[in-house]
C-alpha cells in the first residue's frame, strides 16, 4: 500500500501525516453528489479562494472525499491537509487557536466533522478567524459535516453565517448496486491509521502541559 505525506507549514505539523494514495477521486462515487463533480475543478485552482460545505449521514463517503480531494491537490503540487474534528475533540479547547496556528497559509484545507468541533465556544471562535485568514490567502476550504450548515449547532453565528455562504452540497446514500461495486473495488486497509500524526501528539503534549499548569 502506498502513501503520501500531507504537505504542512505549521512548526505543530512538520512531521506530516500519511494519506493512503487509495483514497483518490477517480474512487468517489459521484452519483451521490452529481454538481460536486464539476465544483471541485474550482476547489483545486491556484489562490482560489472557495469554500466548500459537503454534508450527509454516515457512510456517504464525505472522509473518502476530503481525503481524495488532499491526495489530488498534492500531486497538483499544492499544499493540502486533511485533518478530522473528530480526532480534535480529544485537545482541550483552550488550545484551539494554538493547534490551528499556519493552517491559515495552506492552499487547501479539509476539515471533518466539523460539527463536533464546533458545538464549542472556543473552536468556532478558532474556526472563525482561520476561515477568514484563508480566504484572504486565497486558499480553499473543504467542509464535511453529517448536518446542514442551516442547522449546525454553533454558539457564533457569525461562523454559522460563513458555513452557510459556502457551495453546499449534500450527499446522499449509495443504492445497493452502487455500494456493492465500491466493496469490490475497495482494497484492504488493514493497518491504515490516517490520524496517527505528529501533529495531534504534539497537540496533545501541549494540552498536557496547559493541564498541569
């Protein structure tokens, strides 16, 4: 199985993580989602500047797309990081900002269940200044979310605002026929450990630190 390492600037992403290059585009089933299609011909230009917001229940492939969407923009020569919001509610939220530093200088950037994170004061106040400091860098912005940005539990509503004027696509389920073809052609990820990173470990230290202070 082959890898790539996710280009980071942030000093707390140095070290990079892994992305399975099997997580490509060419494997996303678009039938879930047909406009995406031709809206991520957008997403990947140089200084774009777009905010994506992709939604849908579980199982609709929104991390096998964020994560395609990484693998495509490196080989384009891009800097593009995948990160889970999942993964980031496990760091205190006072130390949103500090885990956010450098994303803002990134050509694109995927965020996860995003609305986990968010439900926080802290990390939709950090989410709110990195949305703004990255589009003014002309980087783009990937959102996946299981909820609709009209209905997303945030306690700011000016994020909420920015969610909202997004290109906002929803997915939806696969049919039978459809999810059968993707199992075949699925290779094993046996092993495969997509956030096992440097970047949350150091996170993590760092919030260890704040808690014995």
């Amino acid at each position: 199985m082959t890898s790539t390492p996710q280009a980071m600037s942030s000093p707390q992403l140095a070290l990079g993580v892994a992305l399975t290059t099997q997580q490509q585009l060419s494997g996303f089933r678009f039938e879930a989602a047909p406009p995406l299609f031709k809206a991520l011909d957008q997403l990947l230009k140089p200084s774009a500047a777009a905010s994506f917001y992709v939604f849908g229940q579980q199982g609709t492939g929104k991390s096998h797309l964020l994560q395609g969407v990484v693998v495509e923009a490196q080989r384009l020569g891009m800097e593009a990081i995948y990160i889970s919001g999942a993964e980031l509610v496990l760091i205190p939220p006072e130390q949103a900002k500090d885990c956010l530093m450098g994303l803002e200088s990134v050509d694109v950037l995927c965020i996860d269940d995003l609305d986990k994170l968010i439900v926080d004061a802290h990390w939709s106040d950090a989410w709110f200044h990195l949305y703004n400091k990255l589009m003014q860098h002309g980087g783009s912005l990937l959102i996946a979310a299981q909820t609709n940005p009209r209905a997303v539990i945030c306690p700011l509503d000016d994020l909420r605002s920015r969610l909202q004027m997004a290109n906002v696509f929803q997915l939806s389920p696969l049919g039978e026929e459809a999810r059968g073809q993707v199992l075949k052609l699925e290779p094993s990820k046996k092993g495969y450990n997509l956030m096992t990173s440097w970047w949350l470990t150091s996170c993590l230290a760092v919030s260890e630190i704040w808690l014995i202070c």
